[in-house]
C-alpha cells in the first residue's frame, strides 16, 4: 500500500527530544516500511523515516507558546495538492485539517483514518456529510470507550515502542524514577513525595519543553530541597535515560488525567522494570498482572506500594515478556488490519 502519514507540525518526527506522538509515528513509519509498505511522511523539514519519503511542511517552532491550530492550518494549506495518489491517509494531527479536503469535489475519494492521541471534544454531530466516515483510532480501549461516550464509532490500537531502543536487564540499584512530561496532569510532584517518605532516592527525567514554566521551576525547587532524595535530569540523552530506567526498582506513574496509554509504562516495563501506577485512564491495560506493577486507587496506596516493593511479586522478565505485546511491529500489523478496511470502503 501507498500509505501517507501526517504528523503534526509543533515538532519535528522523531523529535530531538520529548516527543510521544511524534516518536510514535516514527516507528510507525519504520514498521511499516519493514512490512514492505511505500511509506510518505508529511512533516517539519528535518523529519524522517527509515526508509520512507517525506514531503515537508512547515517549520516545527519546537515550543508550545504558538497558535496550534494555525500552525497546522498553515501546515494543511501547504500539502493539500499533495493528498491524492495514496491508497490511505493515515492522520496523526490534533485538528483533523486532512478531512477538509475531501469537501472539495476533486479530493472526495481520499480514503483517511486518524488516530487521535489524546482526549477528543470533537463533535460528531458537526462533522460534514461530505467528510465521512471519519474512521476515528484510539490509542486504547480507554480511549475507544471515551470517544463512543461522546457519540463516536471507533476504534483502538495500541502504541507501539522500538522494543531494541529499551533493552532488558534484571540488575536493580535501590532508586526509582519518574519519566514524563514535567506537567501537573503528570504529577512528578506525587513521586517525588512518595520517594521522599520512603526514603528512597529517584530520579525525575523529563524535558524542558513544557507549558507551565512555573510548574517546571516549582519541581526544581522540591528536588533541591529533597535532601539529595530527588534528582532532576532535564533534556536527557536517550542512552542516559534508558540507563536509569534499566536500573530502577520501579518507575513511579502517579498520572491523574485520564491517561491515554501510557508509553513511559511501556518503556519502563521492556526495560524490566515493573511500572507502579494510579489507576488512571489506560495504564491498567498495560500494568495487567502484578508480576508487571501494580495499578493504585489513590495515593496511600501508591506509597504502600513503594513502601513494599521489596516484598512484590514483581519480575523483571515477565515484565519484558509483556511489553512485546506493545512492539512497534504488532502496531503496524495492527494498523495495516484497519487501513484494508478503510480501503474496501468498510469504515466507521
């Protein structure tokens, strides 16, 4: 199949640095083309995929203080011609712009799908005759059930990881670590309590790129006076950060906002380390067996869970045996399943 793949413009895919959607594209991209698929990126100047072809659009601005929406308007503006010729348009972007051109008479047979990477207020009843089906993709079952709440047909596919990018090991340092956006919705804030009363040292990783600069120097304010306890690690290098991760007793996901999926959880558990996690949004659908983490109702339960890691069942190997399920090659098989559908005119 001649498969495009749109992926938004704010940064570059992959991205330098944090970047879950983006990097989700990529691999993506990669898988598919090992599947012997013609694969065309639209994306940044800058931007690949092993393999693939890329058509620019505009230049990623890599900070979050831009109109989202115009940029991938003018993102949209500039492809449009480029569209037609592919057997799918596979849509990553926040706004959807690809659907408007299927208004237009001469770009009606496009066949598109997209998948959305996060929460959706869309509104179903809006959307022009003329632009269906839009064949919606959550990145879970969570999302999938979300978005029928709100009046759309849909369906999921997991995210899937470059699982050789995350190797395994079973040696354990006494540390934990947090890994994410330093973001209130992600609550680093939570981890670095919990590390604090459990007196276990942690290491907080994430990037610099974040939209509440005050959130960001807050959390660096609570490592330096954490007494040597916590330690932020901002910008890392991926081979530093896998380090780290590798080596933890547990990577903490104290994320209360619904999560969509949860890749860190994915990461960390093909690593070898078990993910411990509030039972929020997707993560128990990747946390499914003690042996891999443990899934916490509310924040007394996430500390005893810290409290007792020593006495968990948790099991490096059956933690990497589970993040196999979420490879970036059974994401693209899983994806190739749904592009047909589209194809033979079977979308939702």
């Amino acid at each position: 199949m001649k498969i495009a793949l749109i992926s938004p413009p704010l940064l570059l895919t992959p991205p330098r640095g944090y970047g879950g959607l983006e990097r989700v594209v990529y691999d993506l991209g990669c898988a598919l083309v090992e599947q012997g698929e013609e694969v065309t990126l639209f994306a940044p100047p800058g931007s690949h995929i092993d393999g693939g072809k890329l058509v620019e659009t505009v230049s990623a601005p890599e900070r979050t203080d831009v109109n989202w929406v115009e940029l991938e308007k003018t993102a949209y503006e500039g492809y449009r011609e480029k569209l037609v010729g592919f057997d799918i348009i596979h849509d990553h972007s926040w706004f959807g712009f690809p659907y408007l051109a299927k208004i237009d008479p001469a770009f009606k047979d496009l066949k598109i799908c997209h998948t959305h990477h996060g929460h959706c207020d869309w509104n179903p009843g809006l959307v022009p005759e003329q632009i269906k089906p839009v064949s919606l993709i959550g990145i879970s079952e969570f999302m999938m059930n979300e978005y029928k709440s709100r009046g759309w047909n849909s369906k999921y596919v997991y995210n899937g990881i470059d699982i050789s990018k995350h190797p395994y090991s079973d040696v354990k340092d006494n540390r934990l670590v947090f890994v994410g956006r330093i973001s209130k919705i992600k609550m680093p804030h939570a981890a670095i309590k919990v590390a604090i009363e459990c007196d276990i040292p942690i290491d907080i990783i994430g990037g610099s790129f974040v939209d509440d600069k005050s959130y960001l120097e807050a959390i660096k304010t609570e490592c330096e006076n954490s007494k040597g306890i916590a330690t932020l690690h901002l910008d890392l290098d991926h081979a530093k950060k896998v380090e780290l991760v590798q080596h933890a007793k547990a990577c903490l996901i104290p994320s209360k906002f619904g999560e969509p999926f949860g890749l860190t959880a994915v990461e960390s558990i093909s690593c070898g380390t078990p993910a411990i996690c509030f039972d929020d949004g997707a993560l128990k659908e990747i946390v499914n067996t003690p042996s891999v983490g443990s899934i916490c109702r509310d924040y007394d339960a996430f500390l005893k869970a810290v409290q007792n890691i020593d006495s968990a069942k948790y099991d490096p190997k059956a933690c990497r045996i589970r993040a196999n399920y979420f490879t970036r090659e059974k994401m693209a098989e899983r994806y190739t399943k749904l592009y047909k559908e589209v194809v033979d005119g079977k979308g939702w």
